[in-house]
C-alpha cells in the first residue's frame, strides 16, 4: 500500500543525516578521522548539521554510516572525565559548552553497510522514520543563516499545504553535473514547484542551472520507490530519483534558501568555510590578512 501524506500541520521532529562513505577528497586524515569529524577552524563539520537541525525544532537525529565511524555519534557523548577536569581547573564556560554538545539532541547510528548511493542510505532509515514527516541533511553542504535553512525549508512545507521541501541554489555550468538538478518554476519568491528532477545530469541535457543543495523535508512516501531498490545515475540507488516518483501524487517544492553556503566535501570547500568563519572575528581576519599579504 502506498503511504498516505502527512498533514502539513504534523511537526517535523526526525532527521537523517548519510555520513558514509571513504571520504577519498581528505585522504590521507580520512584513514582514521571520518570526514565529517574533520573542523572548520575547530567546530566539526558534523556538529554545524547537529545545531542547524536542532535550532529547527528536531529532536531525534540519526546519522547513517558505515562501520568503524561509531566516533561520529561518540562526539555527543557525555566525555564525563573531560567535564570534571574542566571544572577542576576553573574552565567552567568550557566545561558547560562540552555538556551542552552532549544534550543538543537524541541521536542515534544506523548502519549502512553497503556503498549503494544516497537513496540506500536513507532506505536504511526507515523504521527511525516510521510515518512521519522527516528532514534529511547532507553534512557537507554547510550553510550560515539568520533563519536556519532547515527551518526555511519547513516554513515552506507549512505554507504549502505539506508535501516535500528540497533546497536549491543556482550553480555555474560546470557544476551542473556533479549535482541533483530541478525542473521547475517559481511561483513566489525563491519557491518553486519542481515539475522534474534528475541526478548528475550531462551539461546539455541538465533542464536548469537550479542545483539541489543537501537539506530536504521528505514525505514517508519517498521510501515506497526506495524499497524497489532501482538503481539510477552511477549505477547508486538515488534519492533524487526517490522524490521525483512521487511528483503528481504530492506536491513537491523546491525552496532557494538565503544564507551563505560552502561544500565543505571537498579541500577548497572547506578552506572557504574556514576563511568564511575567520571573518566573524577579527583577530583572525588580521591574521589571513597577514598571510595573504606574504603571496607573490
Ligand atoms: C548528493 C545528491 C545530489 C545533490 C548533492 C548536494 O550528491 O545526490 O542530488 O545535488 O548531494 O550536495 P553527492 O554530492 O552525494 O554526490
């Protein structure tokens, strides 16, 4: 049978977050770190995805992962002896910001132990999911904003009626075919009715430059086209493919979120999201400043 809609007013309280993978860009720090553990400046790109979800209003996140990353969910964790010693040195601010990160959010691991793409890491959720309504949160795609783009996105689910939100922001051509692609047409301001979408597209047959970024709000019903197992670009069960099978049957939404976004899955990404921070404080600003002035 087929999953019925939720209704839009169903709050949206679970994320997924796939964070499997070899992370072959950060080879050789990937041999033992995960990727995801890996700092702007000294917050982990993973705890960005943990606060931005959690200052949307989630309450239980999952994060999917292959075996050996048990560090990822052991980052939330208590650290008990590293509080006390804090705290016996007097370090009570950091003391009280190491119990904070442990009380964010339930958090939980699911394990994916196959590499079949991102439409089978997210199979790998669906008993966490059960019948409700539910974000799924690319880590990578790290994304500042006064409004958390999560929340941007469930506003839009709100306003139209429910149904599933997908992020979106204009790439440059030689992007487009490393990216999930729309097609659609903006019926307000930077919200859009996604009438197609298509995984990796070749430049010339991408029907936009309009890129899914990784945030989505997700109707159950993704998971009926996800236990088919198809197998779509790359040869990975896609996610991408997932939402489109359910356009026509519940409205889908694509929504170009304001905030500053950097792909941090990358080396260069993540040095703009590091020089990106920097920018907030200015001893740091001096000091790029100071090694920028040193190049030829
Ligand atoms: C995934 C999605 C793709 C999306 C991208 C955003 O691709 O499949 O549709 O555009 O994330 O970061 P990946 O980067 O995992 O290959």
């Amino acid at each position: 049978m087929l999953a019925a809609m939720s209704n839009e007013t169903t709050p949206v309280r679970k994320a997924v977050m796939p964070v499997a993978g070899l992370g072959t860009r950060f080879l050789p720090t990937t041999r033992s770190v995960p990727k995801i553990l890996i700092p702007i400046l000294n917050v982990p790109v993973i705890e960005y995805a943990v606060r931005e979800v959690v200052n949307s209003g989630i309450t239980d996140i999952a994060i999917v992962m292959s075996r050996g990353m048990e560090e990822v969910v052991g980052y939330f964790g208590e650290r008990r002896e590293l509080v006390d010693i804090l705290e016996e040195r007097g370090r009570t601010e950091l003391a009280a910001m190491q119990r904070d990160i442990a009380s964010l959010a339930r958090i939980e691991t699911i394990y994916q132990d196959e590499p079949r793409g991102l439409g089978h890491a997210v199979l790998m959720a669906r008993d966490f999911v059960a019948s409700e309504p539910f974000v799924v949160v690319l880590p990578d795609d790290v994304i500042w904003s006064d409004v958390p783009a999560t929340r941007q996105l469930i506003d839009v689910r709100t306003a139209q009626g429910g149904g599933s939100v997908i992020a979106a922001l204009e790439v440059p051509d030689d992007v487009v075919s490393s990216k999930g692609i729309i097609d659609g047409e903006e019926i307000s301001d930077g919200v859009f009715s996604v009438s197609g979408m298509v995984e990796k597209p070749a430049l010339e047959d991408a029907p936009s430059n309009l890129s899914i970024i990784g945030r989505y709000v997700l109707e159950p019903a993704v998971f009926d086209y996800l236990e088919e197992e198809h197998t779509g670009a790359g040869g990975e069960i896609q996610l991408t493919d997932a939402i489109e099978a359910t356009i026509g049957r519940l409205p889908v939404h694509a929504c170009r979120f304001t905030g500053h976004h950097a792909d941090t899955g990358n080396p260069g990404g993540m040095l703009e999201a590091a020089l990106y921070e920097a920018g907030k404080d200015e001893g740091l600003r001096e000091l790029v400043r100071a090694a920028i002035s040193e190049w030829e």
